[in-house]
C-alpha cells in the first residue's frame, strides 16, 4: 500500500518497522523521521496509515493525530503505560513488545477501514464550522494559556460530557466569551 508512512525520530526504529512492513507485502511509501513531513506527506496522500511512536520531535501522537486533521490513521507503537496518556479518538495502539504478526495484523485491519473510509481525504467540517472551532479554540487558547493542541482537547471533551456537538459548542462558547467580554 503506498499511503503508508512510517514516521520515528530514530532512523533505526523507522528501519525496522519498515523492513517488518515490506516483507509482510505491505511497503511504506514514505519512511519520515518529522511530525512536519509526516503532515505534509498525509495532506499530499489524502486518506493514509501512519505508523509512529509516542513522541516525535518534541510532540506526542496525540498532538500529530490532531494535525493530521483526520486524514489519517494512526497506529502508536510504545509502552503501554504511554499509550494510557493517549486521548485522540483518530489513534489505535499497539504496545511493546509486539511480535512481527501482531504488527501485520495491526497494519492490515487499519488498511481495511482507510479503504471503507472514504471520508478520510475530505475536511470533516465546512469553513464556517472550521471558522467556530478555530474562534473558540483561540479564546480557550487566550484565556486559558492553553496550546492549540490542548484547546482542542478540552472542547472534544467538553463536547463528549455534554453530549453536544463539537461545533454547536464552540459556537455558544464563542458568543458567551463574546457577551462576557
């Protein structure tokens, strides 16, 4: 499948994951050692896998999934008390140590829902919906010296526990921050 990136910091790591890939039948088109290139690469492919670790340049997966803006599946490969701080709905896991099976297997089931997932290479919301998220996660950002990273988490989980949309509450919060002033 050539929408697969492999994407580790370590040449060694993305080596190995590679070579364990390509003799399963399943070849990386792209081996990336930068959340930046794995970004770029996922937006020029469209729909993709990425195969990674928990950190990478300085970030986690959870950050790189929320990057990805959807475009992507994502298989974290780290201990398992690392994959416990992972929050991103966008991320499967895969703990350490895995056998060379578990890996294929874990690849291959990911391949099978990117093909069933058409949306994957579409935006998920239209530009006014984008424009409510990005205002409330600005004012959380402002207000809150939160990371844009951390903004959005906290409205995905402000959205779950209340049980609304994510855009339907970003555009409340929008217009209560707006009347508080």
């Amino acid at each position: 499948m050539n929408r697969l990136i492999v994407a580790f910091e370590s040449e060694k790591q993305r080596c190995q994951i590679g070579d364990i890939l390509a003799a399963g039948g399943l070849p990386a088109g792209r081996l990336l050692a930068t959340p930046a290139e794995t970004v770029r690469a996922a937006r020029k492919m469209g729909g993709c896998i990425v195969v990674t670790g928990y950190k990478m340049g300085g970030q986690n997966a959870d950050e790189l999934a929320y990057q990805l803006e959807g475009r992507a599946l994502v298989l974290v490969i780290a201990p398992q008390p690392q994959l416990d701080f992972l929050d991103s709905q966008d991320i499967f896991t895969l703990p350490v140590p895995f056998t060379r099976a578990e890996l294929l297997s874990s690849v291959r089931m990911l391949c099978q829902m990117g093909e069933k997932l058409s949306h994957l290479a579409a935006p998920r919301r239209d530009q006014a919906e984008q424009a409510a998220v990005q205002q409330a996660k600005a004012l959380l950002m402002e207000r809150q010296g939160l990371s844009e990273a951390q903004a959005h988490q906290a409205l995905q989980r402000a959205s779950m526990n209340s049980g609304r949309k994510l855009v339907e509450l970003a555009r409340e919060m929008v217009q209560t921050m707006a009347k508080d002033g």
